[in-house]
C-alpha cells in the first residue's frame, strides 16, 4: 500500500495551533484533549516533516506486527466483503456512539449475500492518531473509510492516504470545508444542518416561554439566558450559538444575556462550567441553552448538586434527543431538544457505502452536489 508520502502534509498539523477559531480560546488549553493537538502542533513544527513520518510509519509497523488491524488481512482478489473502517474523533462521545451503534448492527442486518464488518477506532482527540488509524486501517484492507475528523480543517494527509490507495471516504458529522470534500471524486459527507437544529431549539424555547410565562422569574420582561457552548470551531457550536439567538428574537423573545461558556460537547465539563454560573449568578438565570444534550445533562447536574430549590433553576434546552435526555425531560429536568436522527445518519453513510462498493448508481441517493447528504432534525413528542 502507499503510505504518508515526503510530500504529504504532516506538518500541516501545526495549523491546529494557528487555527484562529481553535487557537484564540484562551480555554482550550484546559482542555486535555484539544491541548493535546495543540501540543502536537508544536511537536511536529519542531521535529519537522521527516521524524512526523517517521513515527507513522513506525506506529504502523507495530500496529501489523502486534496484530492490531482487524479489518482483515488485504487480499486484492476477493472483493465479496465491504470491510468499512471507522475512526470516530473521541469514541466517549454520546451522540457518536449512537452513530457507531447503528452502524453496527446495519451491517450486522445487510450481511447476507454481500459480507459486511466494521471496524471501529477512536482518535482519543488526536488528528496525528486519527491519521495512522487511517493508514492502518488501509493497510488492514478496509475498502471503505468513515472518518469522523478530530481537526475539520486538517483532512490532507487522511485524503492524500485513500486517493493514494483508492479507498472511498464518507465523513460524517464534523464537517470539512468545501474546497477539502471536491480535492477527489470519492469524497462524499454525511451530516445535518446546524441551522435548522438551532431554529427548531429556538422555536422550542419560544414556546415554552409563552406557555410558561413564569420563566420569567423576575418579571422583567426580558429572559436571562446563558449558553453552554461546543468545541471552538466546530460547525454545529458556531452556527447552532448564533443561529438559536437569532430565532429567539425573530420569535419576539427579549433576551438579556448574562454569560457563555465553553464545556466541548462534555457532560463533565458543562457541569463544571454551570457550578461557576450557579455560584456567580444565584437565582438570577432564567434560560440555560445548550449546543447539544450531554452539556445540558451537566447543566442539570450542576442543578442537582446545587441546593437550588426547582423555582430558582433555569429551562434547559438541548439538541441531539439522546436517551437520558427524553428521559430527563420526562421527569421535568430538561424542558426541551432537538432530535438529531443518528439512525437516518448512520443509514444514509450504510446506503452510500453500500453502492459504492457494489458499483450501483448513486443517483438514486438523496446526495447535494454528488457529494452531500444532510439528514434533517426534527422535534421529539417528548418535547
Ligand atoms: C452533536 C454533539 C457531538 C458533536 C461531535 C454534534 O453534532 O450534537 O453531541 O458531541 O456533534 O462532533
Ligand atoms: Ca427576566
């Protein structure tokens, strides 16, 4: 197989440090998994190209001779089995898992006439890591890739990889830029729109105010609010913080925003962060909006620790529509989300890779651009 060439771009990951999204949060440096790139960043800029590559190729030496690839050993004559290798940028995230579960057992249900295995890695926060996953799962001879990218903005050398080997790539949820998905033709994304989840919450929240004027503890006529964000420079915390605003106030809301802050997708990291809100705020937060679900779980965590009685806590909105969450929001401690359709994603990238590996027309896939397939959110009953 060919492997990481001299002119690949390994020391292009010293963009994660420059990256003006990643790098200006002063917070991110708290944060183990991200401070880990940005430390690999350096690493490599010191080390330069040759000993990045060096190491790749070592980890891959391993990785053969520890008998760690489990795709199956390459055999270029049979082609019955579609080998899907997964590497999925921190396999503790809830809603990914979710993904990586209906992934699973579609194969499991398609495997009939034409063989299916998966098999999965988790980059543990590292674009370096996610990278030799790659190249290991090539060598271990995957024939279609799901690459759920660490650093959206760094996929080169991971395309220069497939291109090189001619393996297909689906990416899925952590959406690359453009100009990235159209440097190969067997380049395809898998996702949802972030704007429609934030104008779903907002309308979500709309709602629930005017149905429950009470949140308004203060009568003020105007909702104290603050945000738990997402990872800095990811689509969905970027669009779904300033797209959930926007609607809120097209819908007649008066906000008064008291502050944000950023817990990275986290549950743990959001019930830290809320603690602090709880502690600098007291009663006077009325609104907690979340970019997704496991942050609004640590919200109501922090709320749960705190001696808060249930009048002085505020509505929680999430997005995802994970399961504790419709279960929480039955029992009355989150108010609403969003459902972010994990099964129709995971069956949009089995659908597609599927055909591809079949030789089957792709036309009959709902794909933007030959390229694109976006799932829609929807609103769940338990809302
Ligand atoms: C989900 C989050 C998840 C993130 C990971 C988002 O679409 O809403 O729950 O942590 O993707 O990339
Ligand atoms: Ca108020």
């Amino acid at each position: 197989m060919k492997k990481l060439r001299a002119s690949s771009k390994v020391g292009h990951n010293s963009k994660i440090g420059h990256n003006s999204q990643m790098g200006q949060n002063s917070k991110m440096g708290h944060n183990s998994k991200m401070g880990h790139g940005l430390w690999m960043g350096h690493d490599l800029n010191i080390g330069g190209r040759s000993a990045g590559k060096c190491l790749l190729a070592l980890g891959l030496t391993c990785a053969l001779s520890l008998g760690l690839v489990s795709c199956g050993q390459k055999d270029a004559a049979k082609t019955d089995t579609l080998k899907i290798g997964l590497t999925v940028y921190d396999d503790s995230d809830t809603f990914l898992s979710q993904i990586t579960e209906e992934i699973r057992s579609r194969a499991k249900e398609d495997s009939g006439p034409m063989k299916i295995t998966v098999s999965a890695k988790g980059a543990d926060g590292s674009q370096r890591t996610q990278d030799e996953q790659v190249e290991e799962l090539i060598a271990s001879g995957c024939n279609i890739l799901f690459v759920n990218l660490v650093d959206r903005t760094d996929p080169s050398n991971i395309i220069d990889l497939a291109r090189d080997n001619n393996v297909p790539i689906i990416f899925y949820n952590r959406e690359l830029v453009k100009e990235d998905l159209m440097q190969w033709d067997k380049l395809y994304y898998v996702g949802a729109k972030a704007g429609q989840s934030a104008e779903l919450q907002g309308q979500e929240i709309a709602a629930y105010i005017a149905a429950h004027p009470e949140v308004d503890s203060n009568g003020d006529g105007k909702i104290q609010y603050v945000m738990l964000k997402g990872e800095p420079g990811h689509q969905d915390a970027i669009i779904r913080s300033e797209k959930v605003v926007e609607t809120l106030l097209a819908e007649g809301v008066e906000l008064d925003k008291l502050s944000y802050e950023v817990a990275n997708w986290s549950r743990a990291q959001a019930e830290n962060r809320t603690s602090q809100l709880i502690s600098e705020y007291h009663g006077q937060i009325e609104l907690l909006i979340s970019n997704n679900d496991d942050m609004a779980l640590g919200a109501m965590d922090a709320y749960d620790q705190s001696n808060m009685t249930q009048n002085g806590r505020p509505a929680i909105f999430g997005i995802d529509g994970t399961k504790e969450t419709l279960e929480a929001i039955r029992a009355g401690k989150v108010q609403g989300t969003v459902m972010n359709d994990a099964t129709g994603q995971a069956d949009a990238m089995m659908d597609l890779a599927e055909r591809i590996f079949q030789g089957k027309d792709l036309s009959k896939l709902p794909l933007l651009n030959g390229k694109y397939i976006y799932i829609d959110y929807t609103i769940p009953q338990e809302n």
